[in-house]
C-alpha cells in the first residue's frame, strides 16, 4: 500500500480542485443557461425552474465537497456525523441512488467523517444506473464501523477504486478521475481505519473500521 500513496501534497491539492470543479460546473452551467433564457425573453417559468433546481445542485454538491475534501476546521477537529448525513441527503437527491442511513449520532474525528462521505461517493459509482445505498454505523461512540451497503442493476465495484485497493500503483497516472478513490484510501489510513470490499451479483458491501 505504501506504493500507492505517491502524490505530492500541491498535486493532490489541485487533483481534488479539479474534481470539485467538474462536479459543480454542470449544474452551474444550468445556471447561467437559465439565465441566458431569461435575458432572451424566453418562457419565465421554465428558466426560473431551471435556476433554483440547478441552484440547489450546486450548492449541495459545494456543501458535500467542503466536509469530504475541505479542511473542514483546524487539525483533529470532531465532525457531526448528523451534518454527514444531511450532506449526503441532499447530494445524493441528484443522483440516482436512494440513502438509507442507519445508526446513532456522534462526533468523530474529521479523517473518520470524511472517509464516511467518500465511501459514499465509491458506493455510488457503483450503481451508475441507481438503485440503493444503506449507510450503517455502528460504535460511533467507541469504535466506529462503517458499513455501506449498495445494490442496484449493473453493479460493480468501480475499476479505479478496486486497482487501487489492492496496494498497488495504478498503471495509469492519478487524474482527476481517479483521485477520489486514491484520496478514499489515503483518509483510511490517515484515520487507522481498513477498508474490506465483499462483492456480490447483487450488491457491493464496504466495510471501513
């Protein structure tokens, strides 16, 4: 595993910039294009609705980066995992899946939360035609477990994620396609934590603890 962790701290720094851009620009595309529809005359309703649905695209997407990317407040600062949970809700009402979390509410060390959200983010890739990902914790208060389970049509663990997983560099240089994954593993050992993977024709189960 040691291999892997290979990126410098200003080159991971941007390949985490880069996704966080390509998330939020479609929807701010929208945005602008609803805009574009207002100024052209163009039918008033529509573009208003375009604006607000796309508005709140945008800022869910921005309000998940900041917890699973972002700093998220001074070094070994506690994260809520309710305010995890109420990102992952609204991020997720744009995508495919449907959430179910289960489990009690704690504060845990932000490395923890924030591999919490990007296990969600692995979960999610894959389903990419939906279907549903239940979020379990468990010993929140003593030692967190984490188990995700997603199951849908088409699912599979997503490539990257799986080379990765098993320790090895990728053969490919980490683009910003792939630097979520890579940033999923390095928060689990930054946060003591390990992640299993069981693979079914029906769902994915992820185990970090």
């Amino acid at each position: 595993m040691a291999e892997l962790f290979t990126l410098s701290a200003p080159d991971l720094a941007a390949l985490l910039c880069s996704r966080v851009c390509h998330d939020i620009i479609s929807p701010v595309g929208a945005i602008n294009n609803g805009l574009e529809l207002l100024d052209e005359g163009g039918a008033d309703e529509d573009a208003m609705n375009l604006i607000r649905t796309s508005a709140r695209n945008a800022s869910a997407r921005l309000q998940f980066a900041r917890i699973a990317f972002g700093a998220a407040g001074s070094a070994g600062m506690l994260i809520d995992t309710g305010d995890a949970e109420a990102v992952a809700i609204a991020f997720l009402k744009n995508e495919k899946p449907e959430l179910i979390w289960n489990g009690g509410r704690a504060l845990l060390p932000k490395n923890k939360v924030k591999l919490l959200l990007n296990l969600i983010l692995i979960a999610n890739g894959a389903i990419p035609r939906g279907g549903k990902i239940t979020v379990t914790l468990e010993n929140v208060e003593t030692e967190p477990k984490f188990t995700l389970a997603a199951s849908g049509p088409m699912v599979r663990v997503p490539p990257k994620f799986l080379e990765m997983h098993s320790g090895n560099k990728p053969e490919e240089a980490i683009d910003a396609h792939a630097v979520q994954p890579y940033y999923t593993l390095l928060l689990a050992r930054e946060a003591g934590m390990t992640i299993s993977i069981r693979a079914t024709a029906e769902e994915i189960v992820l185990t970090a603890s």
